[in-house]
C-alpha cells in the first residue's frame, strides 16, 4: 500500500545540492522484500495527483529530511562517553580498552547494544558504520539488535593482536578465521554489511593486515575500516613502526586496505600525495570533529579535501566523540572548518554540512541512491522534525529568510527535541 506524507520536504540533488518544497508530499512503497522505497517527492501540488490512492498522513509545520548516516562510531564505547582524558593514547589505555574487555560476555554486548540503537534513532540517525570490540560477541550482538529494528547497519570485528592489553587483545589466525564466519554470516543479511576493521595500524601485525588485505580482496563488496593520522603521537609511533612506509596512510596501502567502500576516521595528518591516494583509491574520510575537539587532536581541513576531491562525510566517534547528535556534529564540524591558524579557514553552507552527514555520507560509503536521500529509489528512512521543538528554535527558524538559515538555525539550537519521529524504511 502506497502512503503519503505531506509536510516541507528537504532532499538533495546529485550535485548535493539542496532542493526543498515548503508544502512537499514523500510517497513510499514496499518493494519486493517489504522495504518501504520513495516511489516519488517533491511540491504537494506536483506530486499529488499522480498518487491518488495514497494513505496520506498530513504533517503540518514539520519537515521531512532524510535519516543521518554516522560514518564512525563505536557502539562498545557508548559508556566511556564524557571521560576526561589528556589525549588519544591514555584515553585508549584508562577508558577505551577496560570497557571493550567486558564485551566477551554476550549479555553485556546485548544490553549496551540496544542502548546505542536507541540513542541513535533517539537523534535521527539511521545508518551508522560501526566498531565492535575484538569479541565475536559483540558482532553478533551488534547485527542481531540491528536485524530485530530493520535499520541498515554496519559493523565488524575489530583485529588487534598487537600493542593490546589481555582482555582485548586477539590472536592472528583465529581473528581472520573468525571474520570470515562473521562475513559469510551477517553480510549482505536483510540490510546489514560487514566491515573487515583492524583497529588501527599500529594495533595489528604484519601478518593480520596482510589476512585483512586478502579479505577485502576476497569479498570486495565488504567495507573496510579503520583509523588514521588522528594524533601527533600516533603518527609518530607508526613513523617508528613503519619506517619504510611514506605516510601513515600508506601503510594502509601496502596490505591492499585502499578501496571502494575503505573508510578511515579522522585523516587530519595528511598531505597532498595522501589526499591523492584517498581520491584516487576510492577511499573515503569519516570527518569527526567533537572527538578531534575534545582529545585534542588536531583540525581536519575540510579545504584541502575539497580542492583534492576525495570523499568524505560526517561522524560522531562516540565515545570520543560527545555526542550521538547529528546537530552538535555538524556544529562541531562548522567550527573546525572556520579555524585558520593551522590550516585555511572556511565558512562550510548549513546545506553542505548537512549533506556530509546524509548524501554525502552514503555516497563516501558507496550506498548513495539507496540510504541518505529522499530521492526516488531511496530506501525510505527518514526523520520527522519539528522546528518548533523549543521556543528559541521556533523563534529562530520562524525568522529564517532562506533555507540556508532555516538549516543553520536547527544545526546550531537542534538536539534530539527537534526529531520528532524516525521512521525506518523495513519497520514501517
């Protein structure tokens, strides 16, 4: 059965662009597998007519957008959010690997599982890749709370065999062993997609990058994941450990972790031989600025990624990220574009940022036309959001002259208030 909403209506062009109707009308229906699918969008008074059997739900002074995609974030560290920490290594070693150590247990694993979808549906986010922990329980976990609620999710088994404390710490053969189970398991399951994710490089040896490389190869419509160039120090720890590599980004390369669908966080410490590599690989950034502001870590310059033209979208990091809103990261995300004393400052347009962290997004991840749009295809995830959600919010955007200021009165006063509803394509 068709249904219609009718409301303002944000999606976006192939160029990104926005394209927005004040009175706009989203109709959906299921496709073969039960998936509700955008049939058709666009102005009330256009699309209308062509669904008259429509079930419409009428929705006035909201706006229909689509559901965020989160390019990195660990759901194991939903409970170390907010630790204070000097940086990146120590908040690693006090915080980070004590709680991933509690994931063996599947209990654990599922309770705070269901916590981090609820918080990421809370704040409209409906795609996320994802870390685990190096525990196949938390994998399971993971998929199988994402396959009950229907959401696009994607996830691995982190690979650490080096450099680790006992208790996350795992064994090379068996770690490729058992991420091949999880693939052949979870991959391409309903809506769900494997990431091969060594932690970082510095994290796993030679011969477990080498077992990661050759099974990207093997199943080459796998993601990959992983970290790079976040921190001063760690870049100079992988200086030491690889002093044949070019770069940091380089090491990555040589074990074959370079693709279509390989994603690395942060990528600050780059230069333009690196930002090349990224373009010309297919690789994309997982831009996270809340966590590059609160470790300390560094500004990503979102000029140079532009002028080079590699992709790239937006993502929370939680837990050294602060937050699961999409709203504070892209606030966060204008901030660090503005900075102008280690790199060129730039104004990012409020449309731009949110397009990083939809479109944009699921393009970097090579789903663009199935996830973050409302464009006919698309699966049919997407957000109900209330301007009015706040008397300041209500005051600011009621004031708003263009939908650039429209967007940027919400990324600057959103939170999880303004989301309304979130509304999942395989749930509905």
């Amino acid at each position: 059965m068709k249904k219609a909403y009718r409301a303002s209506l944000l999606r976006f062009d192939d160029a990104g662009l926005p394209v927005f109707d004040e009175d706009g009308l989203l109709v959906v229906a299921p496709d073969s597998t039960g998936c509700q699918r955008v049939l058709d969008a666009g102005s009330h008074a256009a699309v209308s007519p062509r669904h008259p059997d429509a079930e419409l739900t009428h929705l006035p002074g909201r706006i229909l957008a689509p559901g965020f995609v989160d390019m990195h974030i660990h759901f194991p560290q939903t409970d170390i959010i907010g630790s204070p920490s000097p940086g990146l290594l120590p908040w690693l070693e006090n915080y980070t690997f004590p709680a991933e150590a509690k994931f063996i247990d599947p209990s654990h694993s599922n309770e705070v599982a269901d916590v981090f979808f609820d918080e990421l549906l809370r704040n409209g986010v409906t795609t996320a890749l994802t870390f685990a922990t190096s525990h196949v329980a938390s994998v399971d976990a993971f998929f199988e709370g994402a396959q009950r609620r229907g959401l696009r999710m994607i996830s691995g088994k982190v690979l650490q065999d080096r450099h680790s404390p006992d208790g996350v710490r795992d064994e090379t053969e068996q770690s490729l062993i058992d991420s091949e189970a999880l693939i052949r398991k979870w991959h391409n399951t309903g809506r769900l997609g494997y990431a091969i994710t060594p932690r970082f490089a510095p994290a796993s040896t030679d011969a477990q990058m080498r077992g990661a490389g050759e099974l990207a190869a093997k199943y080459a419509d796998t993601w990959i994941q992983s970290h790079v160039a976040e921190n001063r120090d760690e870049v100079a720890w992988v200086r030491e450990l690889y002093p044949q590599a070019r770069s940091y980004l380089d090491v990555y390369a040589g074990f074959g972790l370079m693709r279509e669908r390989a994603v690395y966080a942060h990528c600050i410490y780059l230069d333009d031989t690196d930002r090349e590599l990224l373009r010309d690989t297919k690789t994309a950034a997982a831009v996270s600025p809340t966590s590059n502001l609160f470790l300390g870590s560094g500004f990503f310059d979102f000029g140079a990624a532009d002028r080079v033209g590699y992709p790239y979208g937006l993502a929370s990091d939680v837990g050294g990220g602060t937050s699961f809103s999409p709203f504070h990261t892209m606030m966060a995300a204008y901030y660090v574009g503005r900075e102008g004393q280690t790199k060129a400052g730039l104004s990012i347009a409020p449309s731009q940022l949110w397009w990083r962290h939809t479109g944009g997004a699921a393009r970097a991840l090579g789903l663009e036309g199935v996830i973050g749009n409302l464009q006919p295809g698309c699966e049919a995830d997407f957000l109900v959001l209330n301007p009015q959600a706040t008397p300041l919010m209500a005051r600011k955007a009621a004031r708003a002259n263009n939908l650039e200021e429209l967007l940027f009165s919400m990324i600057v006063l959103g939170d999880d208030r303004l989301i309304e509803r979130t509304v999942i394509s395989q749930a509905e």
